[in-house]
C-alpha cells in the first residue's frame, strides 16, 4: 500500500507544527486528536523502524507485521503513560520502544500474527523493502543505521515540505532550479548564476536573493521538522548534531 | 550501495549518496550556524576566472583545496584579494575555529606540485 498521500496536504498541515512533547502530553491527558498526531509523526518515520527490524534478522514479512504491531502497540494510549515527559526525543524514545516491543514478541516465540496483514498505519512497504534490500549494512550497528536513516528521512521530509510551498506558490520550476544551491559552495558544480539568470528570467541579483531565501527557508523548516520530534525547543541543536554525526559514521552508505 | 553510487563531499569529505542534490551533513551543519561562513562564499558559488586570480597567482576554491586540508574542514575565504595571498578560515572537530591559512599556486602551471597545507597554515596552538 502506498503512503496516505493526503498526509502532504490539510491532514499533515494539522499536525504540522505539533512537536513531540505536545503529543506526549496530549496523550498523557487523554486529549482527542494525539493518536492522529502521533501517527502522523510514526508515517513519516516508519522505514528506519521497518529497516532496524530487518537489521534484526526478520524477513520482510515478519518485519512488515512487526513494524505494523509496534505502532499498534505504541498507539495504545498505555505504552505513552508510562514515559516520562522529561525523556526526550522521539527518535530515542521510538527505538527504546521498538527494542522492547521486538524483546516481547520473541519472547512470546513471535506471537505477531495477531493482526494478520492488518494495516494499522498506511505504510509503502515494498518500496521500503526495495530500498532496504539496496543498501549495504556491513560494519554498521543496527543502531547507527537507525540514526542516519532517521537523518535522511528528515531531510527528505524537510525537502518534499519546501518544494511543496514553491509549488503552492507555482514556483516550482526555481525551486528545481536552485534546488542544488542548498548545499555549500564547492560541494558540487553549480550552473554559473547567470545561466539561471537566463532560464528563470531573472536578474543575477534577483537569482542570488531567491537562493539566499530558499536556503533560509530550508534551514526554517529543517529545523521546524526536528522540533517535532524533541521534547524541548532547546535540544534542536543537540539533535542536529547528533544527526550529523550519524551520517558521518555511516559514511553515504545509505541511500536518499 | 557501491562505490559508484557514492560521492565525497568537497566541503566536508563525508561521503553521501550520488542521488542527493546536496551534502546533507553539511546542510544541517547550515542549520545550527555551523557553516555562517562558508554561507557568505556561498553567495557566490561560481566565481569567474578573474576573480580568482590576482597578479601572477590563482586562488583555489575551497573545494578544492578542503582534500588537503590537514586539520579539518574549510569555513570561508576571507582574504581573496589580498596581496599576500589567499586567506582561508579553518575549523578543527565541530567547533573550534582556527587559524587562517594562506596558499599559493602558480598559474598555467598546472603539473607543479601545491605545497601541503601544512606549510602555509599556522598551526592551531598558535592560532
């Protein structure tokens, strides 16, 4: 099954800028609307869950059911009061989670047939799977892959928000044109400003502004997406360090 | 993933996917002000000749001189058009910011070797 493609448009928007913590509370008190919001954020997040169960051993099957189960677990107002709201980030506390949940369920001598093929979060797991099957694992922990897919998820996400405003704004052909200006000089070649100049039909300054905005507004939402995902508004940097240095030990092993 | 599908960055050196239109390690570097100067070159990505060059010696981009640079990665040009040279601004792990380097190449003398950074480059106790 393919991702609820409505979640790009007014569904999304509702949750958009809900953050961890306020899922958390939500749930904590009962509030309508916080298992919609946290499975929100758990449809964004899924394949680097999904790819950590296979990194466990499972095969596709047995970790499409036990990705599907964990959120089925993890839905279940229960499993979110008994965390502390002081524990910070939704990436940590996901994987602490999954850890458990996969802990019981082998346990239970994998008693996860429960809920058959049932789908209890929309999720695109043949193409998970494809793109699981594509990257190479070797000396890598479970764990450090965990942490740069979940980079790369957030990055993507960060991207498919931003092209979706310049497409709002029918801007879309400058988004794709400068798209490749967000990364730092140097770090690759780049058309010369003036041959963008040409095919947008823009002055050489109106182009250099439009790249100064986009990379602002990037930043704006990059930092907007992982906001979601930490308990507090000050640990935004602390996780994009960590995030960096994840990428960094996996090294572009993984795929976008 | 091979090795085909893999490019380096020439900012930072981290390898990253070939499909990615950018760096993601250095845009989230970008995200928490790791990068503020490099930002300010970035506004001029794609310098003519001439402004690379001045007297009788060109000037590297970052980029291009970051594969040598022994100590960490490069933040900014910050003395282009200086008559001693170029000037670089450099930084050591994540956050410590270190000495300026100043490096020479002879124009239309492309098989010269480029002197190590090293050499040009004041060491970052003394910085």
């Amino acid at each position: 099954m393919k991702p609820d493609d409505s979640s790009v448009g007014d569904g999304a928007g509702r949750f958009r800028t809900t953050q961890w913590s306020a899922v958390l509370l939500s749930a904590q008190s009962q509030a309508p609307g916080s298992r919609a919001a946290l499975s929100d954020l758990c449809k964004l997040y899924w394949y680097p869950l999904y790819a950590f169960v296979r990194r466990r051993g499972c095969n596709a099957e047995d970790a499409q059911d036990l990705t599907q189960g964990f959120f089925l677990s993890l839905l279940d107002r229960k499993a979110l009061r008994q965390v502390t709201p002081l524990k910070g980030k939704f990436r940590s506390f996901l994987l602490a989670s999954l850890r458990n949940y996969l802990s019981d369920q082998f346990d239970r001598g994998h008693s996860l047939k429960r809920g058959g093929n049932i789908e209890f979060v929309p999720l695109d797991f043949e193409s998970g799977d494809e793109r699981y099957r594509s990257e190479p694992h070797e000396a890598l922990t479970a764990e450090k892959i965990f942490d740069a897919r979940w980079a790369m998820t957030l990055l993507d996400e960060t991207l498919r928000r931003l092209e979706q405003e310049y497409a709002t704004q029918r801007k879309l052909t400058i988004f794709k044109t400068l798209k490749p200006f967000l990364g730092p000089a140097g770090s690759q070649k780049l058309l010369p400003y003036e041959e963008i100049a040409e095919k947008v039909d823009l002055s050489v300054g109106g182009v250099k502004t439009l790249v100064h905005r986009l990379r602002k507004r990037y930043t704006e939402v990059l930092r907007e997406e992982v906001a979601r995902t930490v308990m507090d508004p000050k640990e935004v940097d602390e996780e994009i360090h960590a995030l960096c240095e994840a990428l960094i030990a996996a090294q572009g092993r993984l795929g976008s | 993933m091979k090795a085909e599908d893999k490019r380096v960055c020439q900012v930072c050196g981290t390898p990253f996917p070939a499909d990615s239109d950018f760096c993601p390690v250095c845009v989230l570097r970008a995200a928490v002000g790791d990068d503020q100067a490099t930002s300010e070159l970035v506004a001029d990505p794609t310098p003519s000749l001439s402004e690379l060059r001045f007297g009788h010696y060109e000037v590297l981009a970052p980029a291009q001189l970051c594969p040598r640079f022994y100590i960490g990665r490069l933040l900014a040009l910050v003395g282009r058009h200086s008559p001693a040279g170029a000037a670089y601004k450099g930084k050591v792990g994540s956050r410590r910011t270190v000495s300026l380097v100043r490096f020479y190449a002879n124009i239309g003398q492309d098989n010269l070797p480029i002197a190590p950074l090293t050499e040009w480059m004041v060491p970052p106790a003394a910085a």
